[in-house]
C-alpha cells in the first residue's frame, strides 16, 4: 500500500515511527519497513526526523484517502462475490472514512473552512474523488473472479548475519493471490497514477522488498508482483528472479550498516531533491536555513561535544551510502 506500514485505520504498524500524528518518544531504529529504506535512499536526514525523532507531519488529504481506499478494497472481499459490485465498493466509503475518522480524530483537520467550521463540500468532494479511484479498480481486476489468500498481510522477518540481533524487515501487503499451482501473486494498490517506466524502480523495489520478505517465510519465490495504479488505470506486473530477490537482501543489509553507523555517530545527511517540496521538515532543515532538534540519542562519549554537528568520519558514511 502506499502507506506501506500502516493498517486501514492508518495506524503506525511497523514500530519505526512514520509519519506520526502527535509528538512520541524519540527511539533507535528497529526494522526496516520498504517505506522507511525509501526515505533513507531519499535522503538520510528525512530518515532521522521520521524514525528517530519522530517528528509529527502534518495529515494529507492524498495520504488519507488512499488509507480508506485501500480499507474499501481490503472490506469488499467480506461479501460473497456476487455481490463485489462497484457500487456495494463506492458504499463502504462513508463508513470507512467515519472509521478512520474515530481512530484518527486530528484528520477532521482536512475538512475545515478558515473560521474553523467543518467544510462538508469539500468532504463531499474529496469522497467522490475517492469513488472514482475505487471505481476505477473495477475497470482492471474483477474481485467477483478473485478469492484472495491475504488481504492487508502483515508480514515479518528477520535477515540474520546483519548487526548484531539481525535485520528485521517488515510491512503490510496489501493482497496476496495464490493459484491452484501454489504460486503466489503479491498485489499492491496505489492511488497515485503510474511513473514512466523509467521511473518505477521505487515501486519495484517496494515489491521486491515484500517479495524476498514474502519468500524467506513461505520458502517459495512469489510467481508475480502486481502493482494496481488507480489513479491512472494501469496495472503493472513483474517477475521476480531469485537472484533478484538475493540482490535486494544484499543492498537492503548495506542500507542497514549505514543506518546503524548514522544512529551511532548522529551523522544525517540532508540529500536535497525536487521532492524537498513536499517535506515537512524544512524548517528544521539546513539546507532550507533550519537547524535540526538535538540529536536524542547518545553519542560516543569523545564525540559527545560535538552532539550539534557531524561527529562521524564523513567519509565513512558517505561510503556506506554510496554503496548502498
Ligand atoms: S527538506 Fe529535503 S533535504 Fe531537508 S530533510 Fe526534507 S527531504 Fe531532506
């Protein structure tokens, strides 16, 4: 899912922090969830202010439809499959929403007018967007013909030999299809539309993510990874190789070293991109003027002095990073 370690009422499943609603306890990273590699591949410092210090975001209107379309598409397959009809499916949207709404009151945030009043047409709106998306779904899988074996899977495994207890990775698939055969079809929906080709290495590294995941705990490769883009209407699907899978164990287990090493020594690089647009945190970033919170976990006791700047080698781990 895009908000690949949450559940359908858009709670924090994975430990390692997230895009969190109010401030919590700053903490050592725990596992590697695919979202969380991805902010560390975007940018390290992104990584520190998500997982560390646990910074709170603001919520997004995107973000939490996509959390109930993802609800709606996970609760359809509770009826019999005569009647997984487009509009039973668009009918689950109000409900769903209230749902999300009681888990997550701060999200009525999204539907206020200036003077504070809530904003009913603009829920309106932002519901039938979300119709649309979920309609749309329709127009590329057919949930009459489908029985899935996992719908919102949480999975979880621990790669040994990485760091002193292991590499723990961890996430929620959305779906998860198996064939007479017994081979597996990982499915994953997004409410975004499709990148160019040349751009979907992200989602398929997402994917890969869940499969060798999927693959260390069933001891069978998944057949298919399926991504379902219904923001655009296009269904993209891959074929994992094993030795596609070992590559990914590989890179994830040197992602892991550099995390480690940043915790250690409190070195967070800002890795400035287009997408600084969207982040939330320029304000305590640097490279937009900010300073960041005081690193909140300890450091080595001859660097402790240094707490407000870089303490480690910076050669060291911009290494690992560039290995990465
Ligand atoms: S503004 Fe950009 S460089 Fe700064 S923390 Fe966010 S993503 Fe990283």
């Amino acid at each position: 899912m895009d908000t690949a370690t949450q559940n359908s009422a858009g709670q924090d499943m994975d430990g390692e922090g997230g895009p969190a609603p109010a401030p919590v306890a700053a903490g050592r990273p725990a596992a590697l969830s695919p979202s969380r590699a991805a902010d560390f591949m975007r940018c390290p410092l992104l990584y520190r202010f998500r997982v560390i210090d646990r910074l709170p975001e603001k919520p997004s209107a995107a973000a939490t439809r996509g959390t109930v379309v993802h609800a709606v598409l996970e609760r359809l397959f509770d009826a019999p499959a005569a009647e997984r009809t487009p509009a039973a499916a668009t009918g689950l949207l109000p409900g769903e929403w209230e749902k999300l709404l009681a888990a997550r009151p701060e999200l009525a945030e999204l539907f206020l007018r200036e003077d504070g009043s809530h904003d009913a047409e603009s829920l309106a709106r932002w519901l039938e967007e979300a119709a649309r998306l979920v309609e749309r779904w329709f127009t590329l899988e057919d949930p009459m013909r489908l029985e899935p074996a996992e719908r919102e899977l949480y999975v979880e495994t621990v790669i040994e030999g990485a760091g002193e207890s292991g590499l723990t990775l961890r996430g929620i698939v959305d779906r998860v299809d198996v064939a007479p055969t017994g081979d597996v079809r990982i499915v994953d929906y997004k409410t975004g539309k499709a990148p160019a080709p040349q751009f979907r290495a992200d989602a398929l590294f997402q994917m890969k993510f869940y499969a060798l995941v999927v693959w260390r705990l069933r001891g069978r490769v998944p057949r298919r990874l399926q991504l379902v883009y219904l923001g655009s209407g296009d269904v993209v699907t891959y074929d994992p190789a094993e030795a596609e899978l070992l590559a990914v164990e590989r890179k994830l287990r040197a992602l892991w070293e550099a995390i480690a090493l940043a915790t250690e020594t409190g070195d967070w690089r800002p890795r400035p991109t287009k997408l600084c647009g969207w982040c939330d945190h320029q304000a305590v970033c640097p490279e937009f003027g900010g300073t960041p919170p005081p690193y909140p976990l300890p450091l080595p006791a001859p660097r402790a002095a240094e707490a407000d700047g870089p303490a480690a080698p910076a050669t060291e781990v911009q290494g690992r990073m560039d290995a990465v």
